[in-house]
C-alpha cells in the first residue's frame, strides 16, 4: 500500500473560509444584477408604442408616441409636439420624422402634458 504524501501547500487552507462564501455571494449578487440590468435594446422595445421625450443635440424636444426607430436611431413619432430649447410648445404634428444622428436623448414619458 503506498501512502500519499501531503505537502503543506494540500495541507493548509489557501484562503480565510470567509472568502468563499464572500465570493459566493458576490456571484450571486452579480447574477441578479445582469437579471434586473436592461439594455438600451430593452428599454427601446418596452417604449415602442409609448409616450417619449426625444431631445435633439440642438436642445430642441420632441414629445409624441414612438411610432417605430431603426438601428440608426431614425425615429417615427405621432402625435408630436415641438417643444424649442425654454420648453415653450413651438408646433403640434401628426407624424414625425427625426433623423437619428441628431438624436441626444429618448426617454420615457410617464404621462402626457
């Protein structure tokens, strides 16, 4: 019968028991973090159909319904109000086409003003 020698390296413990469990947890706590975190993607298709905000690098706003965007960030908007840089309503449309390079911003809008 041959005994297996143990060196000190196999004997002792490579690390606090503590740290498993930290890590451990910091796993399991990253996990739920990539669950609950959402894309740009996400959010864009949860507001299709929804009231936006959509403020130009110019500073102008758009607020309306996303109507539909492509990859290029082109948005179709209805029911569009123009609102200029003080937030004083400037024009009403039906539709709205923005091209999506001037694009600084779309957000949700949680009630229509």
């Amino acid at each position: 019968q041959k005994k297996s020698k143990t060196t000190m390296a196999e004997a002792a413990p490579t690390s606090d028991p503590i740290a498993p469990v930290e890590q451990n947890d910091t796993k399991q706590a990253e996990s739920v973090e990539k669950k609950n975190a959402r894309s740009p993607s996400d959010f864009l298709r949860n507001v299709l159909g929804r009231p936006v905000r959509v403020k130009l690098n110019s500073g102008v706003e758009y607020r309306g319904i996303l109507a539909c965007l492509d990859g290029f960030m082109n948005i179709a908007m209805e029911q569009t109000e123009e609102y200029n840089v003080d937030g004083q309503l400037r024009a009403k449309y039906g539709d709205c086409f923005i091209r999506g390079n001037n694009v600084l911003f779309i957000s949700a809008q949680s009630n229509r003003r």
